[in-house]
C-alpha cells in the first residue's frame, strides 16, 4: 500500500522529468545567429587649448603662457598629436630674480587603450613626445654674499636687467591622459607629463632655471613634470565603418 510520502516523491520526480523535458525542447528549436552592426567612427583634426595655462596666467603674478594643442586620427588606435605654446616665467628667491621667455614646439604619437562602445570616440591613451624650445633670461637682480665674514658685512642687491638670448633646449616626453566627449564633438581632457631633458644650451657661470614647455629645472636634475587640462574641438574629416558582431538566439 502505498502512503502519501511515496505519492509526494512520484509527484516530484515526475514534475522534474517534466521540466528538463522542456528545457531540452526549447534548446532543440533554438538557434543562434549573428547580428552585424555597423556605426560610423569619426576620422578627422581635433583642436583645442590648455585651460590651466590660461587659469594660471590669470591667478599667478609672475607668469603668463598659452598652449594650442592637436591630434589627427591615423589608424583605429594611433593618433598624431602635438602642442605648440609660448611662456613667460618669473622666478625669485632669496639671492636671484630671473624672468625666463620663449616658445615651445612638442610633436609625436598617442594610442588609445580605451574600447569605445558603438560610435563614441573617448580617449584613454598614453603618448611620447619630442620638445624644443627657443628662449631668453633676463637676470632682473640678484644678491651677493660675502662668504669669509657674514656676520659684520651687511649683503648688497645688483641690479643690472642684463638680458640672455639665444637660448635653446631639447627633451623628450611621456604622457598619460584621457579625453572625454561632453556633446557632440566636444572633449575635454586630463594629461599627466614626465620629461626628460636631453639637451640645453646655457650661458657660462648661469644655469638656465626655467624652460618654456619644460618647465622649472629643478637644480639641474635631468627629469621634469607637468599636466595640462584641456578643451578640443572635433573637425570630422571622413567616416569609417565600424562593424560590431553580436550573437543572439532565435527560434527555429
């Protein structure tokens, strides 16, 4: 005789056959396909400036500065990128007062790491440069010291205006950065600059204390530091066709 246990487990047993059953079927008149998706990615020159160049010749007293900056989309990943600018920086401590001016070329390459969905076009990337630099120093004043008696001879300022062109320098750059679309092809951007001084032409006795695009030399030390925020306009040359393949299931 069979009790109610028994009848419970013959209804379970049967309701999970019942089910695997269905599942089976549905997979069997199921099949999958592949959707092709095609957007349209923007090839062409993109234009802007730095803004903290402009925000700093506004907040600080003893500079003043611009950079223009630009990239070409070559490939998919590549671009051809650059920046040109002009500074003019004032430097003073407690023994010199120097103004430092001149203008800056900066040209290379940047790839784009970031996978972008459909048709945008945002930018992760990191980017190598070449700089060059043509400036001058003017040594506004300066302070001398009387190093064997200090203490009894009061120190005396020199002022003389006395004026150092011709000056050059050459460095390389490494930037790491993203540029991000606000509308319609418009970005804004953030980038990060390791520098590396390769070369710079200096007056006998007088190091050069700041470079145009370098930025400050920091005693000497081969290796400098910068960051820049921007805004860039878009100017769409040509189209490419972007061909996303999605899969899906459908019923047979």
């Amino acid at each position: 005789m069979k009790t109610p246990h028994m009848y419970a487990s013959t209804i379970r047993s049967v309701i999970i056959l019942l089910l695997f059953s269905t599942i089976a079927f549905a997979q069997e008149n199921k099949e999958t396909v592949n959707d092709t998706l095609v957007y349209k990615q923007k090839y062409g020159l993109r234009l802007g400036a730095d803004i903290s160049k402009l925000a700093r010749t506004y907040f600080d007293d003893d500079y003043t500065g611009f950079e223009i900056m630009g990239d070409y989309r070559l490939t998919k990943r590549i671009y051809i990128a650059g920046e040109i600018g002009n500074e003019e920086k004032t430097l003073e401590t407690d023994y010199i007062n120097n103004t430092t001016k001149g203008s800056y070329f900066k040209g290379g390459i940047d790839m784009n790491f970031y996978k972008n969905w459909l048709d945008m076009e945002n930018m992760i990337y990191a980017g190598f440069r070449i700089g060059a630099s043509t400036f001058s120093q003017t040594l506004n004043n300066y302070t001398v010291y009387n190093v064997y008696n200090q203490y009894w001879n009061d120190p005396y300022s020199v002022t003389e205006g006395k004026e150092f062109t011709g000056l050059t320098a050459l460095w390389t750059e490494l930037q790491i950065g993203l540029k991000a679309e606000l509308f319609n092809n418009f970005f804004a951007g953030i980038n990060f600059q390791l520098k590396i001084l390769i070369s710079d032409k200096e007056i006998d006795n007088y190091e050069n204390l700041y470079i145009p695009g370098y930025n400050r030399t920091y005693d000497s030390s081969a290796f400098g530091g910068g960051f820049g925020f921007n805004l860039s306009y878009l100017v769409p040359i040509f189209k490419k066709d972007k061909v996303v393949i999605q899969e899906k299931e459908v019923e047979k």
